[in-house]
C-alpha cells in the first residue's frame, strides 16, 4: 500500500471525501507516528528495522486514524456535558488494534 492510497483511506475514513487534501500534512505525520509504534511493538530487539513490512500497513492506517481522533485528548479521563458522558484512558491507541499486534521474538543483541 503506497503513502497516496493510506492517505486516500484516512480522507475516506476521517474527512469522507478522498479529493479534500488539507489535513494530509498532519496525516502523514500520524501514520510515521503509527508505522514507528507498530516497528517497537513487532520488533522490539531490532532497531535497525525502520520499514513496516506490507501486511502491517493497513494496521498502520488504523492506527494513525486513531491517533487522529485522539489530538487534543490526551490525559482526558473523564468529560460529562448535557447528559454525555465521555471517557478516555490515558492509551492513545486502542487495547484491540494493540492486541493485533505480535512482538517478533529474538535474542537480544
């Protein structure tokens, strides 16, 4: 999956329209955000790897979407207004789409 088609899909996901490019900046960082949290998750005894491997760069998306949704969250545990309630643990990411996620194991050099 190339960078244009993992932008496309969070303007789909995000924005619901794949033409509108003005957050693509803040997209791409996301998704390098993403693409280095799932590197120290799968290969946590091999820094020299810095590229995601293919079948991992959807996982990469969906990261970087949740990510997205989550700016300005941060450390947001709680939040009650006109009867909704909003919660938040201080994870970025999701336990589900961390969970997809297997450290590749070695020993350590």
């Amino acid at each position: 999956m190339t960078e244009e088609e993992q932008l496309k899909k969070m303007r789909l996901e995000i924005l619901g329209d794949i033409s509108n490019i003005d957050y693509d900046e803040i997209f791409k960082l996301k998704l390098i955000d993403a693409k280095y949290i799932a590197l120290d998750i799968l290969y946590p005894f091999h820094k020299e790897i810095i590229e995601l491997p293919e079948r991992y760069q959807n996982w990469q998306v969906r990261c970087a979407i949740e990510l997205y949704r989550g700016m300005g969250e941060e450390g947001f545990i709680s939040y009650s207004e006109n009867g909704l309630s909003y919660t938040r643990s201080g994870d970025m990411i999701s336990t589900a789409l961390m969970n997809e996620l297997t450290p590749h194991a070695g020993v350590p050099k």
